[in-house]
C-alpha cells in the first residue's frame, strides 16, 4: 500500500484516508502504526470487492441514513458497516489471510 504523507488531507481531525488503494495521512500524527494501516487495508479489500465505485456510492449513502439515525456526525460515521468492520478488525494483522468476501455485511444491521 502507498502511503502518502502530507498537512492537509485527509481534513478535520482524521490521520488517515484511503483512496482508490491509497493512504492519504497527516505528517503530524507522524509515521502510522501496523493498527492504523491494517485499518486502511481492509478499506482496500472492501473497496476492490465492491469494484471502488459501489464502496463509495455504498458509504456515502450509509453515512446519510446513519446520520438521520443519531443526529451526530461522529456517530454516524462509527456505526457505517465498513469502519464497523475496519474498527473491530483493525489488531487482527493476519485478517486479510482469513477475511470471507463481503464481510462487511455482517455488520449492516447489527446496529
């Protein structure tokens, strides 16, 4: 994975975005963790099985009913299925050897 370290994207208080399979940080939270990475990797798994375009379509739209749902900007963007997945995941550095395809449905509806 490509990291690109840089002052101002990703915005607001998040250290790090993955794009289209790459890492967007801020060079102020300085050099990110195997956790953090790990994180962004699954958003790469999850992207590519959903062929990129339908990820962001998918989350998008996912954060709008999640935001109607809480009324916070923050808890919405928590309780979308695919940081459900990245988040819960995130310290198993191996996930990727033994993630089942579309894992992140299984965290649609839980909340």
């Amino acid at each position: 994975m490509r990291v690109i370290y840089n002052n101002w994207f990703p915005f607001g208080t998040y250290r790090a975005i993955n794009m289209l399979g790459v890492i967007f940080a801020k060079r102020k939270y300085g050099k990110l963790n195997k956790t953090v990475l790990n994180h962004e990797y699954i958003h790469s798994m999850q992207q590519r099985e959903m062929l990129f375009v339908f990820f962001y379509l998918w989350y998008v739209l996912e954060w709008l009913v999640k935001l109607c749902k809480y009324r916070n900007t923050t808890a919405a963007y928590y309780n979308i299925s695919f940081e459900r997945e990245a988040y819960a995941r995130q310290r198993d550095l191996n996930y990727d050897k033994h993630r089942p395809l579309w894992a992140w449905t299984k965290y649609v509806r839980r909340r």
